[in-house]
C-alpha cells in the first residue's frame, strides 16, 4: 500500500474536484466524476455544489485511513 499525504489530498481536491480526489481514492474520483456528469445539465451545474466539497471530504478521509494503514505497517 502506497502512503498518501492527506495536505496534498485535500489540495488537490480543493483545486480539481472529483479528478483531485482520484489522489487518494480512484473508485470515489470516479464515482464523483459520474455523479457531476450525470447531474451537471439536469441542476444546470448546481450539483458541483455539493460534488466539490463531497470531494474534499472524502479525500481527506481515504488519504486520512490510507497513511495510517500505511504507518502502521
């Protein structure tokens, strides 16, 4: 298991979105990805109000648990 900064997760979230998140989760970024596409044109673009900071969180949260497996191993 690679080690992943959780400050450069939560950058590269906060500055790409769903494509950022694949940093420290590949299924999430996609999943997100789907989400926004999906729902882009429907919500004339208002889902990425709630994609942008799902993104965020959730790569906190995989960066969070994938360097404390890391670590303790």
């Amino acid at each position: 298991m690679n080690d992943k900064s959780v400050p450069l997760a939560l950058l590269l979230a906060f500055l790409f979105g769903p494509l950022g998140l694949m940093y420290a989760s590949l299924a999430g970024g996609v999943f997100l990805v789907l989400v926004a596409a999906a729902g882009v044109v429907p919500t004339l673009g208002f889902v990425l109000v709630f994609v942008w900071p799902a993104s965020m969180v959730w790569a906190v949260v995989a960066a969070s648990a994938k360097h404390r497996a890391y670590v303790t191993h």
